[in-house]
C-alpha cells in the first residue's frame, strides 16, 4: 500500500516513517507534507491508498480533509494520528475511525494498519467524527451491522441488552436494533459518557431515560413503557450516586 504523511511536526513525520519502514514493510511512504494544503495536492497527484493525518495543524485541521474532495475521489483510507484528550478519544470510537494516539506504539501501529488493508471507512464515518467533535456532548454512535455501518442517535437509545457477542440496542421512538458488538465493547464506549451505567452484567441504561428506582425484589430500574431494568448488588450505590448527582 501506497501512503502519504501529514503532519507539521518533521519529528513526528521522521518517527512514522521509521515506524512503518520496521513494522509495516507493505506499506510505502510516497509522501510527506507539513501541511494540509500540500498534502491535499499530494493526494490528488499521487494517489495514496492510506493517509496518516495529524488532526491538530496551524491553519487547516485534519478533519477539513474532506472538505476538500468529492466523495467519489475519497478512495484512500484514512488513519489520525492525535495528542487530543479523553473527550476526543471518546468521538473517534463513537464514530468507528481509527486513530494512533501520541507517541505512537508500534503494536497499535500494526494493528491500525492491518485494519485499514482490510476494508476502507465510509465517508460517513467521517462525517460523523467531526460532528461529534465539534458538540459538547458525543450524539451519534457507529456500530456494525452485516457489510456496514449504522449510525446510532446516542440521545434515543434507551437500553441495550447483551446477547453474547451481539447485543440489542432499544430505542424510545423506534424498533430494536440487533448488532453485532458485544456488551463489554458498548460499556468501553458508552459508559465513559454519564449518561450511561452498566447496571447489570446484560444491561446498560441510559439514566435520562430511568423513570425510577425500585430497591425490592433485588433492585431494578423503571423505564418507560413499563420496562424492568434489573440491578446487580454490586450497582445499587452506583446508582444511589447518580440519583445524588442528579438531585444536585
């Protein structure tokens, strides 16, 4: 695979490179540009099959990329390279874009690339990824679903319930969803976001959607339409706490 660089920090392009030279032989670096408007025009000229794209860039951010292109030129994949914080970690996961956070670990390096010679991210899912980081709070979520990617309002969903390695998604104004991403992968990226407790070891809830809190027969949350959330002992105070912070 052909690739090209974009980042202004020369170090960081050099320590890339070398990265890739010792840990990624397939992949040939064609390119590196300390911009986005060269890297821009190198795209166009050269043809890369893979971008590594540095997010944070006097002038351009990476995600103006796009902005850039047609949708039909987008045929390269794309892989960010970023020092950006939890909150921005969180809005690459939600969106389903890879990343390589600085300094760069070869182990991840590999990873990223394996992913990106085997399928290519929609458009969409960029999209996605600058929407979510340009909102105080992360909205739209990308999960798997047979050859492709569904975009999920984080705001409706109501529970998800595991089912082994698939889980159903509910929503409060539309039908089920059954995808293929299991529960421990939902709390990783949900979770994080307080809106969202893992009650039980099937359930996660979105708390702005609890109607109550019932401490008998073992605890179990009350949502709407007459839904029974049930608790796990070890999630009562975690509960009580979120029902304090919420009085506040």
């Amino acid at each position: 695979m052909k690739a090209i660089i974009i980042d202004d920090e020369k170090r960081a392009r050099v320590n890339l490179s070398l990265l890739l030279a010792e840990y990624c032989p397939t992949i040939e670096v064609i390119a590196e540009c300390e911009n986005l408007s060269s890297g821009v025009k190198s795209i166009r000229k050269l043809q890369p099959d893979l971008v590594f794209l540095d997010i944070e860039m006097p002038g351009h951010s990476g995600l103006e990329l796009l902005d850039f292109f047609d949708e039909e030129e987008v045929n390269f994949g794309i892989i960010f390279t970023t020092a950006y914080n939890e909150y921005a970690i969180q809005a690459f996961k939600f969106s389903a874009i890879d990343y390589l956070l600085k300094p760069i670990a070869p182990e991840e390096l590999t990873e990223a690339v394996k992913r990106a010679q085997k399928q290519k991210q929609k458009i969409e899912s960029f999209k996605v990824l600058k929407e979510n980081l340009q909102q105080e709070t992360l909205t739209k979520i990308a999960v798997p679903s047979a050859n492709s990617l569904i975009f999920l309002d984080s705001n409706k969903i109501q529970y998800i319930k595991g089912e082994g390695a698939y889980s159903e998604v509910f929503f409060t104004d539309s039908p089920k969803r059954l995808v293929s991403r299991n529960l421990k992968n939902f709390e990783d990226i949900l979770c994080p976001d307080n809106r969202f407790i893992r009650v039980h070891k099937s359930y996660i809830v979105n708390f702005d959607h609890v109607i109550a809190f019932n401490k008998s027969e073992g605890g179990f949350l009350e949502m709407g339409n007459n839904i029974q959330i049930p608790v796990s002992p070890d999630k009562t105070q975690t509960i009580l706490d979120r029902i304090q912070i919420v009085k506040r």
